[in-house]
C-alpha cells in the first residue's frame, strides 16, 4: 500500500518537505573496500542531503573505523566544511588506546563545533561495548550527558542485546543510541528501550525489514525513534519512503524525522538548532 497520509502526499510530490526537516543521526562518509559509492565525499553527501531534505547529517568518517593513521581528521576536515549541516561522532578505535587517549584529550575543544559524542563499532573492531578499552569514553559520555551511537546487532558477543543491557545498566546518563536497533532481535530493543529511559532505536537498515516499524512504534513509542540512514551506504528517500508508508501517523513521523533529534541536540547546539 501507498502511504496518502498529508505528509506522504507532500514528500511523493516534492521529495523532501520543508515543514519535516530531516536529522540522519547515522553516517559515515569516504569509500570503503569492496563497495563502490557515487557520492562518498562531503560535498556531495551534502548533495544527497538536499534533494531529500536532510538538515542535519551526523556521522563518522570510514577512515576513523578504519584508518588509525588519519582517526578522526577527515570527520573534522568535512564538519569545518559543511559546519551548517554536518555533525561528527568521535570515533573510538578500542584496538589503538593510545589514539584514543589522543582522541579524548581532543575532544572538549571540538565539542559541539564539530562532535557532538561518541561512535563505537564494537562487531567491526571485535571488542566488546564492555571491554575497559572503551571504558574512558563511556566514562567521559556519562559525565557530560553525551550522546554515544553504538552499533548493535541481534545476538552479537560484541554488541548484541545482552551487552547494550549491561553498558546501558553502567552508564545510565549516556544517551545511548541504538544503532540499527539491535537488528533482527526487534523484541528485545523494545525491551531495552523500555526498561532504560535514555536508549533510542536508531533505524539504520531496519528499513530493510517490514513491520518493524510499527512494532517499535505500537510498543515503545514514537518519542525514542530517530531516522537513520548510514549515508552514502544507503539513499535517504528510500528510509524517507519507507516511513511514509508505515502504518503510524503523521505526528510520529514528524517525531521520528526531526523532533526528537531535535530535542537531543538541542542542548549541545542551541545557534543550530532553532
Ligand atoms: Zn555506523
């Protein structure tokens, strides 16, 4: 079925809608081995951005996964570009403790002209969110109420449901974003999202699953939903199209594109956020 809700209509014709800013709270940016990206630079991820109406991208460069040379240098580069629309996460590379060191003692004098908290791809590093090497930003993301996009995935020994529940338990002031919301364990993000105030589903990829949407929506509520793409790894207007098509209503849309990244950031960037 063909979303006609009003705001369905609006984007169908228009492709993006003025009234419903976009906040993509995951992305990363820069090629990666064994995938080709069309738009991969800044520029034309800002590009993408415009044609779908994505006001604010937050993300983490390919090269702070997967660099330790370079860390975090092409994420600031690209915010000090796009300063207006861009927003970095500050990778943590748990299998280089020296860089992180370098990375927190950087981090106050970035933060919010270019971070605005903490990425952690525990599966990618294989280091679990529980590990002590982790420990020092967590700490620091508890202190200051940051947030912290972790990604999770169903099952997973590094960042799967059983450790988002002990990482959550440990670090309660740490906005916790849920990244790709524990994919395929959907019961169990709801349950997490439900016994801890602070954790939001980040919907990266769950796009690719029908139904869940509603699901998160009927049992967690709409509030602790925000839109997330993994631009340029996936197009905007195909999460845009797939949230105008579920069976949720206009206000939890409006919720999950721009209203609650809006009061998440609002805090850490008042000019930025009206
Ligand atoms: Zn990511």
């Amino acid at each position: 079925m063909i979303g006609r809700s009003p705001l369905a209509r609006e984007f169908w014709k228009h492709g993006r809608v003025a009234a419903c800013p976009i906040y993509d709270m995951h992305g990363h940016m820069g090629h990666f081995h064994s995938i080709y990206f069309p738009r991969a630079d800044a520029a034309s991820m800002v590009r993408t951005m415009d044609e779908a109406g994505v006001r604010l991208l937050v993300f983490s460069h390919h090269a702070a996964l997967n660099s330790p040379d370079l860390a975090n240098e092409p994420s600031i580069a690209a915010v000090k570009e796009f300063p207006d629309r861009l927003r970095a996460y500050c990778m943590i590379n748990p299998n280089y403790p020296e860089q992180v060191a370098r990375d927190l003692a950087a981090f106050s004098n970035l933060f919010p002209q270019v971070y605005v908290g903490f990425k952690f791809l525990s599966d990618y590093h294989q280091v679990a969110l529980t590990d002590p090497r982790y420990a020092p930003a967590w700490e620091m993301a508890n202190e200051r109420a940051l947030p912290v996009l972790a990604h999770t995935w169903g099952g997973s020994a590094y960042d799967g449901e059983a450790v988002v529940r002990e990482v959550a338990e440990r670090y309660p002031q740490v906005r916790f974003l849920l990244g790709h919301a524990c994919h395929g364990a959907w019961h169990a993000a709801v349950a997490l999202a439900r016994d801890f105030p602070n954790i939001y589903l980040e919907l990266t990829a769950v796009f690719d699953d029908r139904g869940v949407i509603e699901i998160f929506v009927e049992e967690v509520g709409s509030e602790r939903i925000l839109f997330g793409t993994d631009l340029p790894w996936f197009d905007p207007h195909h999460a845009i199209g797939v949230l105008m098509n579920a069976d949720i209503s206009d206000a939890d849309r409006h919720n999950i594109c721009h209203r609650n990244a809006e009061k998440l950031l609002a805090p850490i960037l008042p000019d930025l956020i009206a």
